[in-house]
C-alpha cells in the first residue's frame, strides 16, 4: 500500500522538527489534519478531494513545522539586523580598498604586466566582497538560531553621525578620480624602472624615463604627486576656494614646467628607449610639438577648471550645521 | 483595493492579542483544537487555523494550559485546558482589556474627566 498524502504530509513536516518533539507533533497534526478532512467532507466534498483541499490549506509542511516549533522563518531578524548591517558596510570599506591597493601594490612591485596589474585588484577586491558578504551573514543566521542571545552593543546617542555636508558627498567622486589616477600615475614612474618593453612577452631592462633623473627629478615629481594627493583630500574636506585655485596653478606649474623643459631639452626620456622605439630624436617635429601642446593642455584646462568650480562655490550659499 | 488590504491589516493587528485572551477563557472548559477554532469563529472571534494551533501548543508551552489525549474515539485527540497561571493571565488579559474600552469610550465621546 502507498502512504497517503497526509502519511507524506506529516512525515515531511516531522522531518525538520527536533527529534524529542516529534511523536507529540506528529499525533497533533494528525489530529489536525483528520478535523479538516472531516470539516470539508462535512461540506459535501468527495473524500480524496478533502484531503487534497485540507492539506492545500496547511499550506508549505516545512513552513508549517516552524511555526509549530518557533524556528524563524527569516535569516536575520529584527534582533540582529542592524548590528549586521553595521558590520558589514565597516569590513568592505576597510578591506576592499586594502586588499585591491595591496594587490596592486605587489602587482606592480613584481612587475607584472599592464593587463594583470588592473585586472588582479579587481578580481581580488570582487571576491573579497562576496567572502566578507557571506561569512558575515553566516555568523548572523546561526547566532539568530542559536538559543543563547549574541551580546549586541546598545546603541546610544553618541554614535549619531554628524550631519553630512551634501556638497562634501558630492566631491568623493572627484576625490576618488584623483587619488586612483594619482596612484596610478606614481605607480606607472616607479613600474616603468624596470623595463617598459615587451618583445614576445620578454620584458627588456629599458626604462622609459633617463635613469639620471632619479638623482634628482623623478623623486621631486613623486613627492608633487604626494602633495597633489593632500590637496585632492584638502578639496574634499574644504571645496574649492580663491586660495585653492591659487594653490593649484602653483601645483601645476611645479610639474609642468620642469616636466616641458627636461622634454625639450631631451632629459626626460631615456636614449635607449628612444633607439628601441626607433624615435630619431631631436628631429621628432610634430610629434614634440603635440606632446607638449597636451602637456600644457592638460595643466591650463586643469588650472581653469580650479577657478570655475571655486566661482561657482562662491555664488552657492555656504552649507552650515548650527550646533 | 488598497485601502481593503490596509483595512484587514490593522484589523489583524487589532485582533491579535485577543485571540489569546478568548482561548484562556473558551478553554475554561476543556476542547480540541478543531472545535475551538469553530467555537471561536461561530462567536465572532475570526481566527485562522495556522494561527491557532502554534498558538495553542505555544501557549502549553507556556504552562498557560494544560493537556490530554482523548482516545475515547476512533481518532485520538488532544484536550486543552487553562491552568491556573492561565486563570490569572487572563484575568490580567481581561482588566486591561475593560480599561482600554474605558479610554476608548473617553477618547470618543470627549470626555476628558
């Protein structure tokens, strides 16, 4: 003989039920299930349709049984929500930078290929997110099931957070834009040491930049970069003002125009590089010409772009927390 | 449709505790699961089975009532009755409950004495 649908029903129900509960849950749900067998019956319906009906209106077994044994039906509850929440904004704002600027770092100190230098921080700070993501929650849904209460901290009033500065939240973009390309701009100096040549995958000990410049330039300009780095924080925290701009066409011209004159005066670029990339240097012509019209370009729209944003902070009304 | 939806919900939400308060009383005199919940319904107290039966075997748990298995008849069944803590609960339940109609029935006739 095939079990019935309800011998199914309650076996599937009982199965997730602690094992010293069972007999009693299952005798009441029999009992249960029987009553309302009859009750449709009672209504007239044939005996295979009532206990179809009664067991549709019991609905999932297993949703059933945790209601009966007051297991949660929820990963993380009421109790717990807030403090996971909390936790887990903290771990990917700490260790997903971290990890990606970490990666990269060594990426870029091994002297891995351009390709492999940005996609390995991406691939390690994904799956960092996802481990953070998931060991979290995991820790959470089982202290949510456990019977003895996590200690959770109580919130109090000091934790309240200031009130944001909604021009600030509008700089993080332009905080974040400058310090990766600053990064990577350092990063590419210091990387191209090594060799910036590839022939059949071979690096050649070529450096892109005179190795002279290191007893004096390429220290300077990576300190610069160090300061337009403070400055880009300084932005954000303070936005764009007179002095600031000021400030900027001083940062810009302290690297453009010792950046334009070791160019022109054939300093910057190592010779062997320029053998190995065939570039009969001085006659380049109109490549000179280019280069350094971008150079320039670059510094002049920059230093423009200081004096428009420092206007238009000024004919916006200053954001201000009374306290 | 929407206004229905939030009708039932706050009239859920009203109901909720009452249930426990009729069942201590109902089970004054000792039933089943099938014919409380018919009890119940025929005196206007509208309660679903999903709600009940947890509610009952959480309110055992509780030591608010107390149990048997009839197995008189052909299908054995388990009899509830309100304990003696669940005589006090309700009798709590109940004095609450007659107080609030009394803030209620200030509330509306706007008598602020």
């Amino acid at each position: 003989m095939t079990a019935s649908l309800t011998d199914r029903y309650v076996w599937a129900a009982a199965r997730s039920v602690p094992e010293a509960q069972r007999p009693e849950f299952q005798r009441e749900l029999r009992e249960r299930i029987g009553d309302a067998i009859d009750a449709h019956i009672a209504r007239g319906a044939a005996a295979a349709d009532a206990e179809h009906a009664a067991l549709v209106e019991l609905g999932d077994p297993w949703q059933l049984a945790a209601r009966y044994v007051d297991r949660p039906l929820h990963l993380i509850g009421p109790r717990y929500f807030a403090a996971w929440w909390r936790l887990v904004k903290l771990l990917l704002v700490i260790l997903v930078p971290l990890s990606a600027v970490g990666v990269l770092l060594g990426q870029v100190l091994s002297g891995a290929p351009i390709g492999e230098i940005i996609a390995e921080p991406i691939t390690v700070a994904l799956s960092v997110a996802v481990h953070v993501g998931f060991w979290t929650t995991l820790v959470f849904a089982i202290a949510e099931r456990s019977a003895t209460a996590m200690p959770v901290a109580t919130w109090t009033p000091e934790q309240l957070p200031q009130v944001r500065d909604d021009a600030r939240a509008g700089r993080l973009g332009d905080l974040i834009g400058s310090v990766v390309f600053l990064a990577i701009f350092a990063g590419a100096i210091v990387w191209q040491q090594a060799g910036a040549i590839f022939v059949d995958g071979e690096r050649l000990p070529i450096p892109v930049l005179d190795p002279d410049l290191w007893s004096f330039w390429i220290p300077y300009f990576l300190v610069l970069l160090a300061l337009e780095v403070a400055f880009a924080v300084v932005i954000y925290l303070r936005g764009w003002t007179w002095t600031m701009a000021g400030v900027n066409v001083l940062l810009n011209a302290a690297f453009t125009v010792p950046a334009v004159w070791l160019f022109l005066s054939g300093r910057l670029l190592a010779p062997e590089f320029l053998d190995a990339i065939s570039w009969p240097w001085p006659s380049g012509g109109p490549v000179v010409v280019i280069l350094t019209f971008v150079f320039v370009g670059i510094a002049v729209w920059d230093i423009i772009d200081g004096f428009r944003k420092a206007a238009a902070n000024r004919s916006m009304p200053v954001a201000s927390v009374v306290g | 449709m929407q206004d229905d939806d939030l009708t039932i919900g706050h009239l859920q939400e009203l109901r909720r505790g009452t249930v426990v308060l009729a069942c201590l009383v109902r089970l004054r005199t000792a039933d089943y699961g099938y014919a409380l919940l018919e009890s119940l319904n025929a005196r206007g107290i509208t309660v679903d089975a999903n709600t009940l039966y947890p509610l009952l075997r959480r309110l055992e748990k509780q030591g608010l009532l107390t149990s048997e298995w009839n197995t008189d008849e052909s299908r054995p069944r388990k009899f509830y009755r309100t304990s003696p803590a669940g005589e006090a609960l309700a009798a709590e339940l109940t004095a609450d409950w007659r107080r609030l109609d009394d803030a209620l029935t200030r509330l509306t006739t706007g008598d602020e004495s």
